[in-house]
C-alpha cells in the first residue's frame, strides 16, 4: 500500500513538472536548427478573429444583410492587419497612424451600410469613442455604509 502511494505522488509530482515546464516554454521563443520562431502575441487576437467578432456585432447590432457583413468584415480585416503591423513597427496607439486607419475603416463600413444603420453606426461609434476617452471613474453608485 505504501509503494502505490508513493508511486502516486511521484507521477503526480512529475506530471505537475512537466505541465509546469511547457507552460513557460509556450511563452519563450522556440530554437530549431534551422530557425528561430517567436510564438503570436498573448494579449492580441488574430485579426480574422477580431474582423470576424467585430463583423458579427455590427451585423446583430445594425440588422446587416450578408453582402453587408461581408463588406463589414472585409474592413475590419484590412484594419486589423493594419494596426498590428503597426504594433510590430513600435507604433503607439496614439499616433496618427492608427487614426487614420480607423477613418479608413469607418469610411468602408458606412459605404455599405443604409442611411438608417449608418445613423446607428455613428451613435455607435460616438458612445465608445466617449466610453474609451473618459478616464476611469471612481465607482459611487454604490451607497456608503452608514454605522
């Protein structure tokens, strides 16, 4: 009985150092002879994924037929590829480049949208402009504790 409890904790132990191990080379480059590989960014989307979700909000939050979505993601996608060559060339999210580029895209997605969506699109566009330029607020929703 003792010789299977101890043969547990030592293939638990070294099954947590292996999961442990390729944990923390996933993140590190990976050497092969032939080249060097960097893995993708953590913290950024593909940007099919981001073009993809950008899309399929637009498409439930305007109503877009599929012609439109598909012009919706064709903007979004160029967009995306945009801004994160931007991010590998050291850019700074507050560089005109980035700006620009979302001019570029606004002025694709409204090109397909009706009049009414491209009302939409704008009240859209000005709440998250206004949500994503205020500076984050204290919360006082909540009531204070009174003793």
């Amino acid at each position: 009985m003792k010789k299977l409890i101890v043969t547990c904790a030592l293939l638990s132990a070294t099954m947590l150092s292996f999961a442990q191990n390729a944990a923390t080379t996933s993140q590190q480059k990976v050497n092969t002879p032939d080249r060097t590989v960097a893995p993708a960014p953590i913290n950024h989307a593909q940007p099919e994924q981001v073009a993809q979700r950008r899309s399929m909000v637009y498409q439930k939050q305007l109503g877009l037929s599929d012609d439109q979505t598909k012009g919706v993601y064709s903007a979004e996608l160029d967009y995306a590829k945009q801004t994160q060559s931007l991010r590998a060339a050291g850019a700074q999210p507050t560089d005109g480049a980035y700006q620009q580029a979302g001019m570029v895209r606004d002025q694709r997605i409204q090109n397909v949208l009706t009049p009414d969506q491209a009302m939409k699109f704008q009240s859209m566009k000005a709440k998250t402009g206004n949500q994503q330029m205020s500076s984050p607020q204290p919360n006082t929703s909540t009531p204070a504790h009174k003793n």
